[in-house]
C-alpha cells in the first residue's frame, strides 16, 4: 500500500513548527541565562566606578593620576559595551518571543497617541519636533496592545535615530477602505534603494550600534496581527513606514452588528 504524498505533508509542516518553536524556547532561555550574568557584570563596573570616583585624589580635590584616569576609561567601555550587549539581547527577546497574539478590541489612534506621548520628552532633547495627524472614533482593530507598542515604538526610536541632529517626526492615523492606516515619517538621513529593501532584514543595521532586530521585530508583529508594512525612503531628505491593520470587523465577518460605545453594548449599525 502506498502511502498517500498529500498525508504526510501536514505532518511535515507541524513538525517544522514544533522544531521552530523549540528552537525559541532553546534560543530565548540561552538569552535568559547570558542577561542575568551581564547585569550583575554591569552592577559591579558601576560600584567599580564610584569606588574610583571616591579614590583619595578625588576626595583631597586633586587631579587623577593617568593611571586613575586610564582605568577610569576602561571601566567606561567595559560598561557601555555591557549596556550594548543587554540591549542587543532584550531586543533578541522581544523577537523570539512570538507565540500566540492576545487580541482585544482597541482604538489603534489611541494606541498611536499614548506611545507619541511617551516618546515626546526624549524626542524634544534630541531636538525632534512632534507633528501628529491622528484620526480619533476610528473603528477599533483587534490587537495584542502590548505587540503593537512594541512596534509603534520600534519605529519612533528609528524614527530618531535616523535625526541625530534633529528633525521632525511626522504621525497619520486614518481609515483605509476596510483598514487603520499609520505612517511615520522622519526628516532624517533617508536610505539608499539598496538600503530600503534591506532594511526588515534580521540583523541588517545601516546605524551605528544597531542591533538589526527593530524593524524585523515590527514586520513580524505586523504581520501576525493580518497587516503589512512598507518603507519609503530617500536618501538625505527621511524615510515613511506606513503599515495597514484590519478593521475589527473585517476579521470577525460581522459587517452589520459593531460595538457602540456610547450605549456599552452592541447594535446593528442602523
């Protein structure tokens, strides 16, 4: 008897699914087990450095000896390449993560605004001017809230890494057809053609200290919640991402009965 070709595809398919995703426990439990050492490592260059900063010199008010200062020096680097190390691995994390999407029924302008809200003081040091176009009573989108955040997120920090001198951040919220629309576009160094089309790749970073997992963190988050996401980009003149999600419901089938929430209850819609 012959077995049937079309039988044994599902269970190849689950198969690969199972080893991805024992592959991600596996990958995010070594990044688990390598931040824990790095934050003590971290906690102990800081009292290192207060402990030199205390040394007799500096409390008789005199000068470090160049031997103070270059071990001083070294400490710095040791510490700021830790600090880069635990970023590299909390956006490692955040990546591997993936997993089943918790959606509920959220106002995606709203979102929008409250991560703006939380970026604007950082922003406004760097010398980042906020311009917001947000479209509020949208239809609301399911969505993972704390996902899509992470993705917001991820592309306002782009956003000003990509403005090292300054800039503007500019913010659209509207309704596509049976979609919610957001772009975020900046007036910072652009991208090459090359450039745009790498840049959801994993572990492609065209900054300096990037660690190439923001943008490929966003796609896929995107992605899992039904959407796409798309870069426009010149160089010298900023790049625009803008990215689709699906209206509530147009994922739940249901065009005639939406939820009012002036009533807390549902209605037809008529």
């Amino acid at each position: 008897m012959k077995a049937d070709p079309h039988d044994s595809a599902p269970k190849g398919s689950e198969r690969a699914a199972a080893d991805l995703a024992f592959l991600s426990r596996l990958a995010g439990g070594l990044a688990h087990e390598i931040k824990n050492p790095l934050s003590t490592m971290a906690i102990n260059l800081a009292l290192l450095e207060e402990d030199w900063a205390r040394g007799p010199r500096s409390r008789e008010g005199g000068e470090p000896s160049p031997r103070e200062a270059r071990t001083q020096r070294r400490l710095a680097v040791l510490k700021r390449e830790v600090q880069r190390l635990e970023s590299i691995l909390q956006d490692f994390l955040v990546f591997v993560r993936g997993g089943e999407v918790n959606r509920a029924p959220r106002e995606l302008g709203a979102v929008v605004q409250e991560v703006l809200d939380f970026v604007e003081p950082e922003n406004e040091r760097a010398g980042i001017r906020q311009r917001a176009d947000i479209q509020l009573g949208l239809p609301l989108v399911l969505v993972d809230e704390t996902q899509i955040k992470q993705a917001l997120l991820n592309l306002f920090v782009n956003a000003r890494q990509a403005m090292p001198t300054g800039g503007e951040l500019l913010v659209r919220v509207a309704r596509s057809g049976n979609e919610v629309e957001v772009s975020v576009t900046d007036t910072g160094i652009g991208m090459t053609p090359e450039q745009a089309a790498r840049c959801f790749e994993i572990y492609w970073s065209n900054k300096k200290g990037g660690t190439g997992l923001g943008l490929s963190t966003t796609q896929r988050i995107i992605e899992e919640h039904g959407g796409r996401i798309e870069v426009i980009s010149e160089l010298g003149r900023g790049s625009s991402f803008r990215f689709t999600l699906p209206l509530a419901v147009e994922l739940t089938g249901s065009l005639e009965r939406t939820h009012d929430p002036l009533r807390g209850s549902e209605s037809d819609g008529r």
